[in-house]
C-alpha cells in the first residue's frame, strides 16, 4: 500500500516509524514531514489543510490510505472533502468526518454530546461575549479551582485553570472581551474542576467496533512539580500504574461504549482515533474532554507498546471490519520525555542545530520540531526531540530517557526530570 501521513510532529514521526515496519506498506510519504520523517519515507511540501494539493499528491501518486495526525484538517472536513470527491471516495481516511471532529473542535458540542449521552463530565455552562455578565455571576456558584476552556481549537493551549475568584473573572473577561484565543474564545465553557488525577484513553475505531489501545499520562505544565504555563506536552507515561483491569472496564462500560452508540445515534461516521482525556475520581472515570486524533506526545509512548501491524489495524478501519483484527500490546514501560526549546511556550527561536543524534542508545528520538538544513538538523518547533525508552519498569524507562535527552544538544535546551514523580507512589 502506498500511505500519505499528514503533519508534522513528534506523533507522526511515530505514526511513520510503526508503518514503515509493516509487511502491508510500499511507499510512505509524510506532509509535510520533519527531519525525522524523511528517514523512514519521504517528505512532501503540503500543507495540512491543502485539500486541493492533497488531491493532486493523491491520485498521482496512487496513494491507498491517508492517516491524519493532527486535528485542524478533520475540523475543517478532509474526511467529507475525500467522501464527496468521485475520484476520491474510496480512499480510507483515518479520522472522523467533519461532525464527528466537532468533539473536539468545539468544547460546548463536546459537552452537549456527553450530557445527551449519559456520558459523566463535569457540571458546566457555555458564555459569549454578550453573556458575559451571567459567566461572572456564575463562577460566583462555583468552588475554586476554577476551569475555564476556549470553545475552538487553541493548540492545546486554551484552557486555564485560576485558583481564585478574582483571577478567573479576570481570565474570562480577557478570553471573551479581549479575545485571549481569538476566535477559539469567542465561546467560553466554564467548568467545575474536577479532582483526581488525569490519564487518556485512546480508542480506534470503524464507527461499529474499536479496539482499546494503552492507556497514557501526559504532562502539560511547562515546569517542573506541574507548574508554569500550559504547554503542547512535556512527557508521557504508558501504561498509567493505577488504570488497571477493573478501572478500563469501567471506562469501556461508562464511556467508550455510550460514546461509540452516541455517534451512531447522532448519524455520525467515525472511522479513527477517539482520544479521551480522563479523571480517576476515587476509581471512578470521568471525561474533561474528547480528541479526535491521538494525543502528543502521548503517541510517541503508545504507539512503540503496539506490537500488532498499525497498517493492517488502519485498514481494518477502511474497511469497515476492525473487529477481525487483535491489537497486541508490549507489557514494558514506554516513558516520552519531551526536550523544547529556550522560552517555550512562549517566544522561541527557531533554527538551531542539534548535535548527539547519533549518540542516542536504547531509546528512539522521535522528531516533533526539526528540518534538515544542508548536513543539519536543526530545531523548527517548540518541541523539538520526543525521547522515548522502554523498561521492565518506569524508573529504569526513564532513566533510559533521561540519559539520552543529556546526549543530544542544542541551545538552550530544556526538558522536564520530573516526568513519571507522581506515579512513584503506586509502585511503593
């Protein structure tokens, strides 16, 4: 099969990686790609929401599969542009149609779709700019912390959690009146904060069947003990110590199950990834949100535990008969440590080299921000260099880890060492 991967991060760089080792696979091509990508297919200058020159890329180079990382092309409908194009339609897209997208393209859908379903979530309400005197009158009603999430995609980046009355009224104010996220705060969801601690749950499915994949625990803070403001993702850790047997059940029964029958109630065609970010609330599930993609760089410690074809899974969703498929899962620990550059998530600068590559032992360096320049690599993002390891445990995973993300150089690089600290407790 020739397959076209659109992106260009750390979680295609994974993608790319796991199908390049597929028997089913002939050309793989990523869009546009990164320094890391180009070693293991070839990279393509398009642009993601390029449909016109996807198209083109497509049928010239009898591409059988797109697989689309991240989210903006499903939000903006490439599955609907593939579905209503003759010589396009029988094209697998992996990811949902544009409606299906809105789960997370708009938090107030997301939110309606859960309570419409008996999904658990948090109590919440939606305000505009016009409404925004009853959004202050109603963080009034509620307990701090305080959730406050822009309605539209803001990169990961649009949802803010103040610990006092004062600062949350301050944040809505500045994310509805001032347009903190520009359009993406047009609507502002505000939230009662749920306690627990967080874990995703990723799912893929054909619309019918799906197969739970391992579960995973992010790190969003820019800092270390979670402090600092919130970035793309700082590290991940797979599998998540406490999400065992009896609580995946629960998750299955509680979520995955209402949301899969869900989107076949509302008439809606998924074929992809379902990303569900979790709270365990004294063991039991609730959702903060959905994603219609795999997470990053929550990917790039998945992804390496599958040990079943990642082409054949895919096809299986093309298809239409997932479940003939078995999804076979390493039992290892996979730790991600994110490097990032200087001044992240803030002002960064782009276009230094990075040196030690080909010092990296027993861990892959997944590229999320690099190109090649010349001989070079050089950074290109803000998240540079995902390093992912495996270990009979987490502590030697991440130990793997850490001494490769000290190998590799570039200026003023900075990773978090405290991936995987709150964690150390279920293994005491």
């Amino acid at each position: 099969m020739n397959v076209l991967i659109l992106g260009s991060g750390g979680r295609e760089h994974a993608f790319a990686w796991k199908l390049s080792q597929s028997k089913k696979l002939k050309n793989l091509f990523i869009a546009p790609g990164n320094a890391g990508t180009a070693s293991v297919g070839k990279n393509v200058e398009i642009g993601v929401t390029d449909f016109e020159a996807i198209k083109k890329f497509v049928l010239d180079n009898q591409i059988d599969m797109v697989v689309v990382g991240p989210e903006d092309p499903l939000v903006k409908g490439i599955f609907d542009y593939f579905e209503a194009d003759n010589q396009l339609k029988k094209i697998p897209v992996i990811g949902p149609q544009k409606a299906g997208a809105q789960l997370e393209g708009s938090k107030d859908f997301s939110k309606q779709f859960m309570i419409r379903h008996n999904i658990p979530t948090a109590r919440y309400q939606t305000f505009t700019k016009q409404t925004l005197r009853d959004g202050l009158a109603f963080l009034e009603t509620l307990e701090p912390p305080f959730v406050l999430k822009a309605d539209g995609l803001a990169a990961g980046k649009g949802v803010v959690i103040p610990t006092t009355l004062e600062d949350a009224k301050k944040e809505l104010t500045d994310m509805l009146a001032n347009a903190k996220f520009g359009a993406a705060s047009a609507k502002v969801v505000i939230e009662e904060f749920l306690k627990g601690i967080e874990l995703s749950v990723f799912v893929l499915t054909d619309g019918n069947s799906y197969k739970i994949l391992p579960s995973a625990k992010d790190y969003k803070r820019i800092g270390e003990g979670d402090k600092g403001l919130n970035t793309g993702g700082m590290g991940a850790i797979s599998p998540v110590p406490f999400a065992d047997e009896a609580f995946i059940k629960k998750v299955e029964e509680r979520v995955i199950i209402p949301t899969i029958n869900g989107l076949k109630k509302d008439g809606i065609v998924y074929k992809g990834f379902i990303f569900i970010g979790l709270m365990n609330n004294n063991g039991d599930p609730q959702v903060i949100e959905y994603n219609v993609r795999m997470g990053d760089p929550e990917t790039e410690a998945v992804i390496p535990r599958i040990k079943s074809d990642l082409l054949d899974l895919f096809e299986g969703v093309g298809n239409g008969n997932l479940h003939e498929k078995t999804v076979e899962v390493d039992e290892r620990f996979a730790t991600t440590v994110m490097m990032v550059a200087g001044g992240y998530p803030e002002t960064y600068e782009k276009g230094d080299i990075v040196s030690g590559l080909e010092l990296v032992e027993g861990s892959i360096a997944f590229h999320a921000g690099t190109k090649q320049d010349g001989n070079n690599v050089v950074t290109n993002g803000g998240r540079v260099i995902a390093i992912t390891s495996f270990g009979t445990s987490m502590a030697e995973a991440l130990k793997n880890s850490f001494a490769n993300a000290e190998r590799i150089q570039y200026k003023n690089k900075y990773y978090r060492r405290d991936i995987g600290k709150d964690l150390e407790v279920y293994f005491k």
